[in-house]
C-alpha cells in the first residue's frame, strides 16, 4: 500500500472508539516510503479461518485437527454444537442460554454477527464506509470480535 493510503486508513481509524473496532495506537515511519499502522489488540484468528476450522471438524476433512481445536480453545470455546441447540436455548431462560451459548462454536459465530452490526452501524453513523467487508476483516479474541482492515474505507461527510 502506498503511503498516502495508508494514512487514510488511519485517519479514518482515528475518528472510530467502538468496543468491535480495532484501535489505532499510533502510526510511524522507519524510511520516508515506509509507513506503520499500530493497532490493538491482536487476535487469535480470523472469522474467516474460523469457519474453516469449524466445517473441517464437523466434517472431518481437517488438514490439522490440533491447530484447529487449539484455536478453539484459546478463544474459549468447549465445543461447536449445533443449530438444533441454539434454538433450545432460545426456549431455556436467559441466563442458562448465555453460558451455554457462549462455550460453542455455533453460539459465538451468532453473538459475531450482532457484533458486527453494531460495530458498523457505528462507522456509518461516522459518515465512514467500510467497503470491504469480508470475513478475513473481522478479527476474534476470547469473547470479543473487531472489525479491521480500513484501508478502502472512505469518509462520506462531505458526499
């Protein structure tokens, strides 16, 4: 990327303090051609290589069965459930759904989605347009999910 459009990225990324957003620490330059974005915090994976990981597992087809339950387990996930589950939790009071929900894999990919439109709900209300959203910009942690990757993002306020 070029170095003009790595500060848009992070222009765009100054204006934005959201709890599903990754955070702009700072930015610095090591060569005049050479511009570095600092961003917090790191995650274990992707929600793409997340999707990934829980196809292979439930079908089987894992090229590395460890790698995939490893990052499962570091994102606090006991196991990848079922549809079928999440809606008899839907049924069950709320406080025994929330625990459940939150140990499988299927529970955690609904509350991503819930945390993805309010993350973007939030830019749009900044007059800023992701524009590239996909799941290789959505970053997970142990109970936390962030939108990333600005860097096509475009502020709107004066279109």
């Amino acid at each position: 990327m070029t170095v003009e459009k790595l500060r848009e990225e992070a222009n765009a990324m100054e204006r934005l303090a959201h709890k599903h957003i990754l955070k702009l620490v700072g930015t610095y330059t090591l060569k005049r051609s050479d511009l570095y974005i600092l961003l917090y915090p790191a995650a274990v994976c992707d929600l793409s290589r997340f999707l990934e990981d829980v196809d292979d597992i439930r079908t089987g087809s894992y090229s590395d069965r460890e790698d995939a339950f490893k990052r499962l387990h570091v994102l606090g996930l006991k196991e990848i459930g079922s549809i079928e589950d999440l809606a008899q939790l839907g049924s069950a009071s709320q406080s025994a759904a929330a625990v459940s929900r939150t140990t499988t894999a299927l529970g955690f990919l609904q509350q991503t989605l819930g945390c993805i439109t309010e993350a973007l709900a939030y830019v749009h209300e900044k007059d800023i347009r992701h524009r590239d959203l996909k799941p290789k910009n959505i970053l997970l942690s142990p109970g936390r999910v962030y939108l990333a990757d600005f860097g096509i993002a475009r502020d709107v306020r004066e279109s």
